[in-house]
C-alpha cells in the first residue's frame, strides 16, 4: 500500500513580492490629508519609499526601525487599530498588488498547495490582506498585549532567520513536505527562508539575492504589473475611512520611523 503523498507550502514575502511597493509607506498621503505631519515629512517619506525600493533596508537599519517601533507603539490600543485597518486598509492595497502575484496564489491554490504569507509588517495589516488574498494561514510580527493596549515590547519578530523558523514550525505542525513546497521573496534578509524549501524564487530581487539566485541557479521572477485587487478578487464594500490619526496608528508610522532610523544610521 502506498504511502499518501504529504501536503506542500507555497510561502510568499509581501512587500515588493505580493505588494508592489512597501505597505508600510503607503499612508503618508493620508497623514498629509489630516493634518498630522507636514508637507516635508510626506517627502521624506516619498524619498524612504524610492531609498527602500532600489536598494532596500539593510540589517542595521531594519534593526533600528524595530527598536524605534517597539517605543512608539506603546499604549495604541489594539482594538482600534484592528477596526481601523479593517476599514481602511484594502483602499491603500488596491492598487498596489501585483497580478503576477495574484496568478501564482491562485495557481498553487489550484494545485492544491497552501499559502502562506510570511511578512515582517505587523499581523494587524497582514492578517486582512491575507484574507482579501485567500492566503491559508499568515506569519506575521506581533506585538505584546496587555489590558487591550501595545505594551511596546514585540513578542515575535518575522524578519530573518525568524521567518525560516516559523516556516519550518508550521511544517512539522502541518506535516508540509518543504522539499516539494514553494517560497518567493524580493530580500536577502529571506534567504534563509528560500533555503528552506526545494523550490525557492527571486521575485525583483535586490542586488545580494539577485547574485546568489545565479550563482545557485534559482529562478528570478520579474513581476512588473500592479492591478486594483478588486478587480482579481471579490472585496468587502468599503467603509468611510476614520481618522487619521487612527490610521497612523494602524501603520503609516512606519514611514515616518524609517526615516528617522536612515538618519540615526547617518549620524552613527
């Protein structure tokens, strides 16, 4: 009697994989609209974005902007923050998904793969993207909770070596055969991510990844075509959007952290 095949992962980045830019630049418009912050912090958050997406963060950076956000998320309170991305967040995504993304999704859903989202931006954003994109099951940064508020302390970090951890957690979990499964990623930070599947991608890699997926002969995917998700997958009825300082709270702070954070690298 033979032994019944084991299930198979497919497990996507989303920044720049799945999202065509960085969904946590994605709001200083609506800083702007609101009052929050001014006209020149929207463009250092333009120029953050434009930084960001032809090199990237490096591990230092991406360390300061964890540290920076643990501090400024401190007291949030969390039920807020969840109504508000739910109610704001898939006017922001819309526009900012790849199609090629959305193909490869539906593909392996087809195949009869799960998906797995695995993103280093808080599970308060990715959880609803997930679900907007039938993701099976999301990997995510979390924060502490205490009384219903952020205590400012991060109680799981999906960035590295932590994201391949989570990988290989869910498969002996899940029972998912890693050496048939799928991962696709824009980062070296991920390498060990992509390392831990047979069939990792480069998808617009940065230069580090693009060099090692050669060297290693991995496939590079180019996917260049951003699409409304709306018009790919069935969306909840938007909702008036509520405040933005609400919306702040939800993530766009992120962009205002990153700058700071290329600044304390510059004066170190």
């Amino acid at each position: 009697m033979s032994t019944p095949a084991r299930p198979t992962a497919a497990f996507f980045d989303l920044d720049k994989t799945i999202i065509a830019r960085s969904s946590t630049f994605a709001f200083s418009k609506e800083f702007h609209a609101g009052g929050l912050i001014s006209r020149g912090a929207v463009l250092r958050s333009a120029y953050a974005q434009f930084v960001y997406m032809v090199g990237g963060a490096d591990h230092d950076q991406m360390e300061k902007l964890r540290q920076m956000m643990s501090q400024l998320c401190a007291g949030w309170d969390v039920q807020t923050v969840t109504e508000i991305v739910a109610d704001t967040l898939h006017n922001i995504v819309d526009p900012l998904v790849y199609d090629e993304a959305v193909s490869l999704i539906e593909m392996h859903h087809a195949a009869g793969r799960d998906v797995i989202i695995v993103s280093t931006s808080g599970a308060e954003m990715v959880e609803p993207i997930g679900a907007m994109l039938g993701a099976d099951h999301v990997v995510a940064t979390r924060m502490e909770v205490a009384d219903g508020k952020y205590t400012g302390k991060i109680r799981f970090y999906a960035y590295a070596e932590n994201k391949a951890k989570a990988v290989n957690d869910l498969a002996r979990k899940r029972g998912y055969d890693l050496a048939n499964s799928y991962a696709y990623s824009d980062s070296v930070t991920d390498l060990t991510m992509l390392e831990a599947v047979g069939n990792p991608y480069a998808v617009n890699p940065d230069k580090e990844l693009r060099k090692i997926a050669k060297e290693r002969d991995w496939p590079v995917l180019v996917f260049e075509r951003p699409v409304a998700l709306g018009s790919r997958v069935k969306l909840p009825p938007a909702k008036p959007a509520l405040t933005a300082l609400a919306i702040a709270g939800a993530a766009g702070i992120g962009a205002a952290v990153w700058v700071n954070a290329r600044k304390a690298k510059r004066g170190a």
